[in-house]
C-alpha cells in the first residue's frame, strides 16, 4: 500500500492531551476521512474541524465521552514539583476510562517524558531463530 493508505478505515479518534503532536495527528486523520475529538483543558486553539471537549483529565470527567474508534493519549509531563512518585498519568487513565460508554479497539500512549519509567509488565524477549 502506499504510505498515505491505511489498511483500517481511520474512524473516530480520541485525542487526550490534543497539543502540537496532538493537533498534527488529529489534521493527518482529517485529511483521511477520520473524525477528531480533541481534549484538553483550554480547546480554544484547536481547529475548528475537531469536535472539542474542555476538561482537566487528571480530574474526574463530569461528562460521558461519545463512542470512537481509537484513542491517542498525548498528555504532557507534569510539573517537576510532582515528583517521582505522581500518579498523574494512572488518574488520567482511569479517569477517561470510566468515562467512556465502550473501550475502544486501540489505544495508544505517547510519552514525550525524557528518562521516565513506565510500570507495567516487560515486553517479550525476542525470539531466536
């Protein structure tokens, strides 16, 4: 396929965190054929061909977020006055996901955070042929 070609239709996508990167996806999938929901705390921003949703996600949502496809959560590190043990990244998770009517087919996490660790469990070792 050439590389603009998607071998899944785009659908609808959930941008957590819709800043730059955020934004630039989020005009990729329009281009596609996707529709685009942006969160973030000031949308004010984004372009008008994105349905917009204002919310802080590290608090729990007071709405219920509409069905999608897929989500991409983009959120930015938090201030440095959190500290090593912030579970800022977990509340915005659980957060979204209690407001979502259904879990989507994907979700993606980005993390522009340098040196961070991420809990969870360990990939596969690779396999030797």
């Amino acid at each position: 396929l050439p590389s603009h070609e998607s071998p899944r239709a785009v659908g609808s996508l959930l941008i957590v965190g819709c800043g730059r990167l955020g934004t630039a996806l989020g005009r990729l999938v329009l281009a596609d054929g996707g529709a685009v929901i942006g969160i973030r705390r000031n949308p004010g921003n984004l372009p008008e061909a994105f349905t917009t949703i204002a919310a802080d996600v590290t608090q729990p949502l007071d709405i219920a977020l509409p069905p999608i496809d897929s989500i991409v959560f983009t959120l930015p590190p938090g201030s440095r006055a959190t500290g090593p043990d912030d579970d800022t990244y977990q509340r915005a998770l659980a957060n979204v996901d209690s407001a979502l009517a259904a879990r989507p087919s994907r979700v993606v996490f980005v993390s522009s955070t340098r040196g961070a660790a991420v809990a969870g469990p360990s990939p596969a070792p690779p396999r030797h042929r």
